[in-house]
C-alpha cells in the first residue's frame, strides 16, 4: 500500500512541473515578462538607493534577464497573436525582421549586463540602464498596453 501511494506521489511530483511549463505560449512569455517586471522593480530600487546594493541579487537579477531574453522569442507561434489577455502587438507576426531585431538586441544588451559583473550600486546602475532601455523601446513597438 505504501509503495502504491508513494509512486503515486512520485507521479504528480514528475506530471506537475511539465503542466506548469506548458500551459500555452501567451502564459508562458507573459510569465517571462512578469519575472522582468519583479526584477525591474527590486533592481530599480537598489539602483535607487531604496534598498542596499546587493551583489549577489544583482547579479542574479542581470542573469534572468539575460536568461528571459533567450526564451522569450520562442513563444510567438502564428497561432498566439490573439487570445487570453495578450498583450502582443500585431507588428511582431507582421514586421518578423524588426522584431528578431529587438529580441537580437534584447539578448546583446542583457549579455553585456551579465559580462559586466557589477560590484557596487554605480555599476550596476549602468548595467540596469543598459537593458532596461530594452523594456520601452520593444513595449512601444510590439506590445499593446490594455487597461
Ligand atoms: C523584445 C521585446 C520586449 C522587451 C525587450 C521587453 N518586453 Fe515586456 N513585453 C513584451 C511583449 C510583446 C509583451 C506582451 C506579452 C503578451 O501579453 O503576450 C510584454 C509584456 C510585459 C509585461 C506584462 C506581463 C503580463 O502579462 O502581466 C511586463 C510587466 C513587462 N513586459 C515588463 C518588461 C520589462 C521590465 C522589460 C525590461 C527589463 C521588458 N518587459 C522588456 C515585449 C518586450
């Protein structure tokens, strides 16, 4: 009996995160964007002086955006430019070479950050600087504010 639950568990334990990695490419790119929101508030308030620089968060801040950067081009199939609350702008299915550009730009500036390893609050100010200019330009062009 025991062993019966226990695999059980062990089932749910494997089924779950491949549920929660797949619940559709609008999910799955907004839920990119959400973790850039996060970071973009904690790292703006350390480059703000709100909170202490942290070396570590910071880093680790850099490394997801870095990392949000290389995915985030892979959830655009044709068949997601309309559905849920997407927020995706037609311009990315219809202007395909300006948005790999941005995406291009995007993951050059955030590798940049991450290569620059910031150790104190300026340096990190100047990294943070560096990819949070992606966040307007690309929203200006490919994103639709709703609400
Ligand atoms: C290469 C283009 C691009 C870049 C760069 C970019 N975004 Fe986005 N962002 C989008 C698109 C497109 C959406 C709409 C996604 C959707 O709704 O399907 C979006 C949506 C969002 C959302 C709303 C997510 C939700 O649905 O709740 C937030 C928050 C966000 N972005 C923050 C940021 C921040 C912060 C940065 C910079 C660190 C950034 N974005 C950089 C394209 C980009």
């Amino acid at each position: 009996m025991l062993r019966v639950v226990s695999a059980a568990v062990l089932a749910v334990a494997v089924i779950l995160p491949a549920t929660l990695a797949s619940a559709g490419p609008i999910e799955d790119r907004q839920a990119i964007m959400k973790g850039n929101g996060r970071d973009t508030k904690a790292g703006g308030a350390m480059v703000k002086g709100e909170t202490p620089f942290d070396a570590a968060a910071a880093n680790k801040i850099l490394a997801n955006y870095a990392a949000g950067a290389k995915a985030f081009g892979k959830h655009f199939p044709a068949s997601s430019k309309t559905g849920g609350d997407t927020e995706a702008a037609p311009a990315i299915w219809d202007k395909p070479a300006d948005w790999k550009a941005a995406l291009a730009k995007f993951q050059t500036d955030t590798a940049a950050a991450v290569a620059m390893k910031p150790a104190d609050a300026a340096s990190f100010g100047k990294a943070f600087g560096l990819v949070t200019a992606n966040c307007k330009s690309c929203h200006e062009a490919f994103r639709i504010k709703k609400g």
